[in-house]
C-alpha cells in the first residue's frame, strides 16, 4: 500500500511591536514587553549600541542579577589556568 502523507511545517513569527518617539524624546514600551519582562513605572531601560541596531535591557534593582551575563564568558576557566600558572612559578 502507498500512502502519500503531507507534512505542514507551521512556524509561528512573533509579532513586530513598535512605538512612536515623541518631540521631547519620549516612547511608550509596548504592553506586551511590560507585562512579559514585569516592566513597571520606576523600572528602568538601559539602551545599548549593538553594531548598528539597538538594544533595550531592563536594568535589574539587584545587582548581582543586572552584572549576571555581562561578562566574556569562561571566567572560571581563566580564573584556574591563571592559579595553575602561579603554582608552576612557585
């Protein structure tokens, strides 16, 4: 028996969110974006030169979360090759 079978591949595309800025250089954060990252009227945004475009991050009240992911990446391993290297010298 042949079966011809055809398969739909569905990709759901986030809608394109966008704001008007004003004469005084203000915008408006979509309410989409405030209630999915939690954004309320103290939060603040920091704004990013990103090779071109721009990014929006909010920036975190604790500063342990807003530095976490701002690093090169690998510190761990730098931090032991370095230690490794000082015994070597000893």
């Amino acid at each position: 028996m042949n079966y011809n079978v055809t398969i739909f591949v569905i990709h759901f595309v986030e809608p394109t969110l966008q704001s008007t800025i004003t004469a005084r250089g203000q915008t408006v954060v979509p309410a989409a974006i405030r209630n999915q990252f939690h954004l309320g009227p103290s939060d603040r945004l920091e704004w990013i030169l990103d090779n071109g475009s721009i990014r929006v991050v909010p920036v975190r009240a604790n500063p342990i979360e807003a530095f976490r992911g701002q690093g090169k990446g690998g510190a761990t391993a730098r931090l032991l090759a370095a230690r490794k290297l000082d015994l070597s010298q000893e």
